[in-house]
C-alpha cells in the first residue's frame, strides 16, 4: 500500500542488491540512519555476481581491489584465494558483507521493480514491483548494474531448437552438462573468452561462432600471492585505495607517462613483452600514455599482440579468422583471458567466422550459417547486453509530466554526472550513463557515488530540502563534455556496446565518462563544494 499523504514508507527505496545496492543500503540505514527498502529481483544478493555464473566466470580486477573499502576490519578480515577472484568467490564475499552487516532484513528478494512514477503532488516516488507492492519514497535509488540486461540476438528459428540453450547472463544454478555434448558458443566477448577455454575442455566438440575478433591478454591467473597480501596490501589499504581512488581507471597502478611513439622500438617491445609476461589489466592500464588516444601508438600494441596470436594458433587459416584488424586495441572492453587462443588448438575445436558467413536461422538440431549446417546438443549465447540503459528503459520510470525515461532518453542516455537526469527529482543512478563506471574498477567508482550521493542527502536533509534536481542546463552540459572527451579516443573506432553498437536501433552514443575516475571525483567533489552547482534544490 501507498501512503496516503506526503509520509512516505521510506526514506529510500534502491534497487539492486549487487554492489551498489548492498553499499548504499548499508550507508544509508548505519551512517544516516534512514529507512531503506531494497528491490532485488535475484533470489540473493550479488547482482552481476549472482547472475553470471557461466564456466570460467570470474572478475579481471584483481581480488584485493575488486571489494568495499569503508571497513578496514573487513578488509583485514577477508581473504581472497584467487588472484582474480571467480563468480562463486565474489558472490560468497557479498554474502558475507549482507550477513556480517545484517543487511537482508531491508532487501525484499525475487522482486522486480516494474515501474516509478514522481508524484509532483506530494513530492515522492511511488514504485511498483511484479509482487505487488506499492510503496513510496522521498529518493529512489538505483543499482542496477551496467552489464544486467542480457542480449539474446533475435535469430530466426531459435523457438525450433530442440537441444539446450543458455545466455551467459543468465546462467542456471544447476550444473550444466557439457560432456558428450556438441556445444556452440555465440560471441567472443569477455564472457566468451572465459567460458570457450572451459567448455572446450568437457564438450565432445565445440564450435565457436565469431562476429569480431579479439585482442586479449593472458590473465596469468593464480592462486592469491599469501606474502603480497599480507605484507604489502592488508597494512596498507588505505593507501592503495586512495591511489586508486585518483587514478585513471580505479586501480592502484601508474601509467607509464611515456608515449609508445618516443621511446624506441626495442624499449617498446620491452615494455609489452614485460607486460605480456605479467598479464591482466596492467598490460593495458600501465602501458604508454596514447594508446589510447593515438591510432599510431595504438598500432604498435595491436601489432604485438597479433604476433602473439600467431605464435600461439598452429592452423593458419583459424589464425587469419582470429586477428583482430578492424579495430584498435581497447577499443572494445579490454580482454583478459586463460588459454583463450590455445584452445584453439584442441581438435574438438573449430572457428566459424559469421562475419563473411553469417548465421541464417536456428533449426531444430543447430545453426545454419550462409555456407554450412551445423548440429548441436546445446547453444551458449556470449553475445552480451543491452547495456547501460536497458535496464533503465525496461522499468517503466517517469519523472515530472509523466516525462517517461523511454522519451527522456530516446536519442541516447542524457545526465548530469551520470548521477541524475533533468525532470526526475530525487532519482539517483549508482554508476550511470555519463560517469567512468565500466571504464573503471567497479567497486571504487561505486563507493565514490555512493559517498557523494549519501553527502548530498545529508545536505538535503540538515537543510530540509525536499527535491534535488539535476538542471537542464548543467546535464546539457555535462552530456557534451562526455562526448567531446570521448570524440578524440579509440574508443569511438569500434562498433563496441560502449556505443550501443551491438543492440539493433540503440542509439550510437558513448555513454560512459572517458575522463578517468580522478578527474571524475575531483569534477563531482568541486560541484558539491560550490553548493551542489547544477542541481536545483528545492
Ligand atoms: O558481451 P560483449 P560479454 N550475432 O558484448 C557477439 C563485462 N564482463 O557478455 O563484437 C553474433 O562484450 C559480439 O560480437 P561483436 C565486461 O564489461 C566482465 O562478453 O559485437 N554475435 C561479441 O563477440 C564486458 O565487456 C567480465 O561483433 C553477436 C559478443 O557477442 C561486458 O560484461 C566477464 C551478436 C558479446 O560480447 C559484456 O561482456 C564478463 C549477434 N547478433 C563480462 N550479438 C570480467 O570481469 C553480439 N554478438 C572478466
């Protein structure tokens, strides 16, 4: 039930009990001592975590970074086993942060918030759920996640398909049976890489179904290094977060201020070849200061790694299929990555290249591509998400007028700070479209917003304010910067999900802040300094 005046049920309702969810629940409910209703659509908490359970799911942030980092009793007390940490490790390290903090008693579980409506009358948010309830809240809060809403391409026939089939997104809690089985495996994303060389290792045969090829980097992944943690991490964390905390991309790591183009070629391969041998997401986040920005400097990393793939593929012609030549490196989210092209040499293995021979139709026993018919026991769908906005746009939210969000944003994301969006009051986005969030170690961008945002409702709150808004004006603005310091990155070089490229009619709009996480803080820290400059506080 509603209220019936302008008491609301709660102070906060947020929605996701991921990360995001669980963080700014706890802040909220301990520090500010609101009252705080979580949706979560899950059966736990977890969010992505919960959800991506496909083989070989794990996170290519390190584990000592990829965690909550406001209490440093948790943080000495949990140990982490895997240098990058698998789906089940994350999600057992979220369980312990809703249990050791008590946080399930405000998280209503296999609830999803249908729709949010402003009600201008009494100046609340009333959201529904698919359970029914009906509830209003001063501030609504979402934590929905970027990468949530899975993308099943809309192929004829799939409705025939006889065998099995499963979206990495949306993985099932049972185990699933690869042995004896003939598997294929649609998309080369991160997911893909992951689950490929897992699969390959159980399945009778599998055959993999490419659209792009890929750059990725060896994860060199291990077992946690016990005497690194313990010596060098655990005393300390406040510094490494706090590095993290200014950097460019969340992590605790410095950019070799040097450009690829200025030191020689010898010095270059030097530096990716010790790259290379380390592995993961440094060979990228501590690689020279253009790559990103400089298609030449990017060429000269492009052209290492697909060297490396010819030194790792034995059949020539599955490794022409797998060079990446249409975009530059990190364009596409970066990929790391355990045996991925190895396993191309398996010979249960076989690569389909649907970029000259596209897939046709599902039929009842497999995929039929321009040129070949294939059978299959099971198809895995790797082809990613509608990411971003389609969460937003799947919950029916609308602000003053009735303005729906579909409207809203129907030429792309429009926000300010990826924050707020004009003409929805009190509706704050944990890491949306317009902040760094999936350029950036998650976690630390989503501590950042969830301090600033737990800032301004204590503001609000001392100074009995009861709307916050972004201003037209302010998000206009902020929507241009977005886009005028992604325009001169490689980024804009790839048909990416960063752009909405991989959804059919999405609008092409880089959503993400390409500013880095530092730049970002510092950007948000100054505007709540000024009075929360471009907010209209009513
Ligand atoms: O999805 P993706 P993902 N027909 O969109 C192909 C995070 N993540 O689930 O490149 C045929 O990257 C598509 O081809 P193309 C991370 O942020 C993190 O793998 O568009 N193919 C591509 O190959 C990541 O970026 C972790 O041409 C189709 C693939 O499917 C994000 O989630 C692990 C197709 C989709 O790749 C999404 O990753 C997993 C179609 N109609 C995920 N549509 C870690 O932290 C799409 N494809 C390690």
């Amino acid at each position: 039930m509603a209220s019936s005046d302008n008491h609301p049920d709660f102070d906060a309702v947020v929605v996701g009990a991921g990360f995001a969810g669980l963080g700014m629940l706890r802040r909220l409910r301990e520090e500010h001592g609101m009252s705080v209703q979580v949706y979560e659509t899950g059966a736990g908490v977890g969010g992505t975590w919960y959800w991506n359970r496909y083989p070989g799911a794990r996170c290519d942030s390190e584990s000592y970074i990829y965690c909550f980092s406001f209490s440093q009793e948790l943080l000495q007390d949990w140990n982490w086993s895997g240098k990058y940490p698998e789906q089940p490790e994350i999600l057992s390290y979220l369980n312990h942060v809703a249990d050791r903090f008590d946080l399930r008693r405000n998280i209503q579980f296999n609830t999803r918030v249908t729709s949010a409506r402003f009600r201008e009358d009494i100046n609340l948010w009333e959201v529904q759920t698919d359970q029914n309830n009906r509830v209003t809240s001063q501030f609504l809060i979402t934590g929905i996640g970027c990468i949530s809403s899975g993308n099943v391409p809309s192929i004829k026939g799939l409705d025939s398909f006889e065998g099995e089939w499963y979206h990495t997104g949306r993985w099932p809690h049972e185990k699933v049976e690869f042995s004896g089985k003939r598997v294929a495996v649609i998309g080369t994303g991160s997911s893909g890489i992951q689950s490929i060389p897992v699969i390959a290792r159980q399945a009778e045969h599998l055959t993999v179904f490419q659209r792009t090829p890929q750059y990725t980097i060896p994860a060199r992944h291990d077992t946690v290094d016990r005497k690194f943690l313990e010596d060098v991490v655990k005393p300390n964390y406040d510094e490494i977060f706090e590095q993290a905390r200014w950097s460019t991309g969340g992590f605790p790591v410095n950019r070799d201020e040097r450009s690829a183009l200025q030191v020689t070629a010898a010095e270059r391969l030097e530096a990716y070849e010790a790259g290379w041998a380390e592995g993961g997401i440094r060979f990228l986040s501590t690689s020279f200061k253009d790559i990103g920005t400089d298609r030449r400097a990017n060429d000269t990393m492009a052209e290492f790694i697909r060297k490396k793939i010819r030194e790792i593929v034995a059949d020539p012609e599955t490794t022409e299929k797998l060079m990446p030549t249409d975009h530059p490196f990190g364009s596409k989210r970066p990929l790391i990555d355990t045996d991925y092209f190895a396993t191309y040499n398996q010979e249960n293995v076989e690569l389909v290249d649907i970029r000259h021979s596209p897939i046709q139709e599902i039929t009842p026993d497999g995929i039929r591509t321009e040129d070949q018919q294939f059978q299959f026991d099971m198809i895995v769908f790797a082809t990613g998400f509608d990411a971003m906005t389609g969460t937003y746009l799947r919950m029916d939210i609308r602000g003053r007028n009735d303005l729906s969000l579909q409207d809203k944003w129907s030429e792309g994301p429009k926000t300010y700070l990826g924050l707020q969006t004009a003409e929805f009051p009190n509706l704050f986005m944990i890491t949306g479209p317009g902040s760094p969030s999936v350029l950036s170690n998650m976690p630390v961008s989503i501590e950042q917003h969830i301090d600033w945002i737990a800032g301004l409702l204590q503001y609000v709150r001392e100074h009995d304010i009861k709307s916050v808004e972004a201003h037209v004006d302010a998000e206009a603005a902020w929507v241009s910067h977005v886009n005028e310091v992604a325009e001169p990155t490689m980024y804009m070089l790839a048909d990416s999900w960063y752009l909405g490229a991989n959804i059919p009619g999405k609008p092409r709009v880089f959503m993400p802040y390409v500013g880095g996480v530092g730049t970002y803080r510092e950007k948000c820290n100054e505007i709540a300094d000024n009075g929360y400059e471009g907010f209209i506080l009513a």
